[in-house]
C-alpha cells in the first residue's frame, strides 16, 4: 500500500502542462506575461513553415534568446521568471506548433505583427 501511496505522489507532483498553439498568418504569440516563476517548454512545430521563437525581458522588452524553429523542428527552451516568450508567425499562413511546459504558465495573448 505504502509503494502505491508514493507512486501516485510521484505521478502528481511529475504532471506537465501540454498545449497545441495555432498561430494565425502574420500574428505573435506571446506567452509568459502574468508569469512569475522559472519554467521549461518543450517546442515541436508541426507545420511546415518556420516559426521565430524569442525571448524578451518583461520590464524592457530586451532581447534574451531566439531562433527559428525550423518545419518539423523540435526544441526545448527554458524561460526565467522575468522573461515572455513571443511565437512569432511571419508566413501568409497558421503554423502549429505544440508546447509542453514544466509548470503553468500564465498570461498568453496574440498581437498583430
């Protein structure tokens, strides 16, 4: 009984956070804003156009990180407490691009390019 009480806690406390993002033509997703602790994101873009991922400090909008995630491409990057990240789509067409977390991440809105 003792081995399934800790499994299960193990279970919980090991969860993710898993999302499908779809990113309208010429649109930014931006992600992290009401975020207030370090997290992780695993990044797979599963259309076939390229999708700028960067990162931005909160307080100035300072650039932190960035690349092109490629067609297919998969990634992980990994997000401190004052940063957001932005998808940027800059195609005449949606890109996909499925996200896992390590923990919940708060504040996510799309903005025009």
């Amino acid at each position: 009984m003792k081995k399934i009480i800790l499994l299960l806690l193990f279970v919980t406390s090991c969860s993710t956070f898993k999302s499908g993002l779809t990113i309208p033509a010429n649109e930014t997703f931006i992600l992290g804003e009401s975020n207030s602790k370090n997290y992780s994101a695993e990044l797979v873009n599963t259309s076939n156009y390229e999708v700028k991922i960067r990162g931005e400090k909160k307080q100035n909008g300072e650039y932190t990180q960035g690349f092109g995630l490629a067609p297919k491409g998969k990634v992980t990057v990994y997000v401190s407490s004052n940063e957001i990240i932005k998808f940027i789509n800059n195609n005449n067409l949606p890109v996909k691009v499925n996200v896992k977390m390590s923990k919940e991440v708060y504040g996510m809105r799309y903005i025009k390019n």
